[in-house]
C-alpha cells in the first residue's frame, strides 16, 4: 500500500514497527494470585507481592506462559523452549519495586509473521520480531486531587505478552489493518480480550522516515501507549510528517518518546529514548527459566482453534466465497459464527450478502455489534427459509427483515401477521398481468417494437398492483407469453 509523503526536497517513505502491549486473558496476575478484572476500585486487588514488601517472592503464574506459548502458536511463531525472566530498572512512582519483570535476551517467543488481506485481493506478510512476557505498572492518578497524585495499584503485576513487529509496515492504513488483525487473532485464541478502550491493548508506534526508494533505516522516534487503532494513524501521519519537515530544514531527528495528545492530534515529546543497557537488565534471581517440553508445547498446539486465515481459506473452498467476503465475515469471531449458523442449509453466496450487506448496515445505523444484534442467527435464517420455498419475495423479505430488527419478533410471525405470503396462484397474477398490459399499449407496442428493456417497467407495474406480493418468476413467464401475442 503506496504512501509517500511529498517535501520540498523529493518524496519519503515512512517506516513503521509497532509494539503492542496486551493483556492476558487471565484471573490472577503474572507472578501473584491477585484478581486483574477492570474496574475495580483503587488498591483492592493488590497482593504483598504487587506492592513489592521486603521479602515477597514472585510465583510464575503457568496459565498465563501457556497463554503466551498459545498466541506465538497462532502467530505462526518460534517457540523458545527456554526462556528468562529479567529485571529492568528503572523508576516510576507507580512502579513499587523499582524494576518491572520483563524478558529481554530470551524471550518465549521468536519470530513469526502477521497476513494482512488487501483492499486489491493480495495478501502482504508483516514479521513478527518477538513476543516476550512482562508485568504491568501501576497507575498514577493526577486528577483526584489539585496538589497531591495518588498511586492505583490494582494492574501492577497485570501479566502482559509485548508483541514486536518488524519495521515492514509502510502506512497508517497498513499499521491500522495489522492492529485489526492482530487484535482479532488474540481474540481467536481467547488470549486476550483486545478491548483498547480498557486498556487491555495499546501499542507504542515507531516511525522513521527516509527518502522515497532508498534502502536505509533512518532515526526513529517512538510514542508510547497509545489506545486506539485510530489515535495509533493518527500518531504515524502527525510524526512522520513531522520528520520530514525537520530533515528538510536540516534539523536533527533524535531517538526519543514521544506522547500522543488526542485533543490535538499531535506528538510531544517526552524524554530522550533509552537504550536496553540504560535499564541494566539481568536475569531475576528470584524466578528460574521457563523451560518446556516439546510435548508441552504439542499439547498447546492442539488446543487452538481454528483461526480467522483458515477459516477464511475454508469460506472460499468450500462455500464459494470471494477472498473479499470471506475476509470481512472472519474479521472477529462472532461474525464468523454467526455467518457459518446463518449458511447452513442455504446458498453461502445469498447469506453472505445478507449478513454483511442488510445486517451490517442495520447494526452500523443503530450503533450495536453483532454480539448484541436484536436479529439471531437463528431468526435470520429463517427469514431465508421463506425466501427459498418461495413464501416471500426478495423485497418483501427486505421489509420484513427491518421490522425483525426494530421489534425482535420472527420471521414467520411477521409475514403471517401481515399476511405477506407471496402469491403463487397463477390466476390472480394472470389477472394483474391481463390488467397491466391492457392499461399501457404505448408501453406494449414500445416492448413489441424491440425495446426489451421495458420488461422490469412491466413487472414492476404487477409487482405494485400486488403489493409486492406476486412471484418475480411467475409474473416475468406470464408478461412475456401476454406480450408475445
């Protein structure tokens, strides 16, 4: 996906990596049995071993190395049978220890790749550094008092996987559909919940820029937690736009944090950007290697679920599906579910357009997901039962669909509340065609005179005579026996 930045002095490529901070999906913390749910009041979930008191000794939390063992599986990802903990110093007021427990030389996890599905039908492969394992800080809470900050502690020790990308992203659209991406693989997994607006995933963005066609990687910045795919182009347009001013005014860029203001849509900076031996990392005397077994490993492995590439690859073989279909219908996991409870029994092709075109716009217009769609898949399904045995038209079906999402009610009640049964018997359409025809020569003689167009002015004349209600296919045979005579 082309996006260059045009100067004074040429056009610029920009360079993108971001690293992305998720939460694991568990109920205790990475090293404590502390709770991790959201919104819980300050300081209620917090154990001796988040607030770091002398002589607290940090346990491996095993569900949440088997939940990163399982995202670097789905990541199609290394898998390092040995790993270490370390620690990074350095200080914050939220940050009780003093270091944060993270992994640096040995991660869990080695390199893998993200698909990402074009908008022109290709696919483009973004790598995928490491993925290694780390707690959370605390919270500084500036806004509860004029003069003093309080510290939260209730997400230190909040066990997080930090998924790196490589620097192969090329446009905030690219980095916007690679977030998507990532985020709905996690979800898959059921590694974690994705949701940005809790906190629970956020992304520091690196940017760099360097001009269009060359080879090299230049200085680069990084803006640290940023909480929406939004914010996260944002931040890449604002930055590299920035760069590039600065090099064409011959001003240095600096490797540096940045921070995003939203209310702005601009980066500031925030400190000069450290270096791993700034932060004297060395392996946590407290805590022993992780090591895994290989059948440890293999029975991770046969946990997962079928994940968004294959099921999509799956929608095309055997549904039919275009790769662009299938590609929006495994977006996230509920989608997929419910298409794949919608297609059964019915044309794949007919379910898809009614799932992505009449649902989506509804769900999109009312603001709801599909988790909370007041249209089941069950009920959806059948509404196309009526369609297929021909008890409604198509354009009823549409009405019918509209009124199933504003009250909750049935298919089948609704077409027999307001008898909408499409008419099937030949006579009364014969006679809604003998009327139609008689009442419009002009129209006929034109239709006679070669003009075979004005057919659909025909049966969309029948169709309204009957409220909709006549069978297209019927009242299409019966006008062209009429018209041919």
């Amino acid at each position: 996906m082309s996006y260059l930045i045009e100067g004074e002095s040429g056009d610029w490529d920009v360079v993108i990596g971001l690293e992305v901070h998720a939460q694991i999906t568990s109920q205790a913390k990475l090293f404590s049995g502390s709770a991790t749910a959201f919104g819980a009041g300050p300081n209620t979930q917090v154990s001796l071993v988040d607030a770091a008191m002398p002589g607290m000794l940090p346990v491996i939390n095993e569900y949440c190395v088997e939940q990163a063992v399982k995202t670097g599986l789905g990541l199609k990802a290394q898998i390092n049978r040995h790993s270490v903990f370390e620690r990074k110093n350095y200080f914050y007021a939220d940050l009780p220890q003093g270091y944060q427990i993270s992994q640096f030389a040995e991660p869990i996890v080695g390199e893998g790749i993200v698909v990402l599905d074009m908008p022109d039908g290709t696919t483009r492969e973004i790598g995928i550094e490491r993925l290694h394992m780390e707690q959370d800080a605390g919270k500084s809470m500036h806004d509860q008092d004029p003069k003093r900050s309080f510290i939260d502690l209730n997400r230190s020790g909040v066990a997080l996987m930090e998924i790196v990308s490589k620097p192969d992203l090329r446009s905030p659209e690219e980095a916007g559909m690679y977030v998507r991406k990532l985020r709905s693989i996690l979800r898959y997994l059921g590694t974690c919940d994705g949701n940005m607006e809790e906190g629970s995933m956020r992304a520091d963005v690196n940017v760099s820029v360097r001009p269009a066609g060359s080879g090299e990687l230049r200085t680069r910045t990084e803006t640290k937690n940023v909480n929406s795919v939004r914010f996260i182009m944002q931040v890449i347009e604002h930055e590299s736009a920035r760069q590039v001013q600065a090099y064409e005014s011959d001003e240095e860029i600096v490797q540096e944090t940045r921070l995003f203001d939203a209310a702005r849509g601009e980066t500031r900076s925030m400190r000069s950007k450290e270096f791993a031996h700034d932060y004297r990392y060395f392996p946590d005397p407290d805590l022993l290697p992780v090591v895994l077994s290989e059948d440890e490993v293999e029975a991770i492995r046969a946990s997962l679920p079928e994940l968004p590439d294959d099921i999509k690859q799956r929608f095309i073989d055997t549904m039919g599906l275009t790769a662009y279909d299938a590609g929006v219908l495994v977006a996230d996991k509920e989608t997929a579910n419910y298409f794949e409870q919608v297609a059964k029994g019915h044309d794949a092709k007919i379910a898809a357009n009614w799932v992505t075109g009449n649902l989506f716009g509804a769900l999109n217009k009312a603001g709801r997901s599909i988790a909370d769609s007041p249209v089941t898949a069950d009920a959806l399904s059948e509404l196309l039962d009526l369609m297929a045995d021909d008890t409604i038209s198509g354009r009823i079906a549409k009405d019918v669909f509209e009124e199933m999402f504003e009250t909750g009610r049935g298919a089948k009640q609704i077409v027999e509340d307001k008898g909408l049964e499409q008419i099937t018997d030949t006579g009364a359409i014969e006679a809604a065609v003998d009327a139609v025809v008689t009442d419009n020569p002009d129209q006929v003689a034109d239709f006679r005179g070669g003009n075979e167009k004005a057919i659909g002015w025909f049966v969309g004349q029948v169709m309204k005579a009957t409220e909709g209600k006549a069978n297209p296919k019927l009242v299409n045979e019966l006008l062209r026996k009429k018209l041919a005579k």
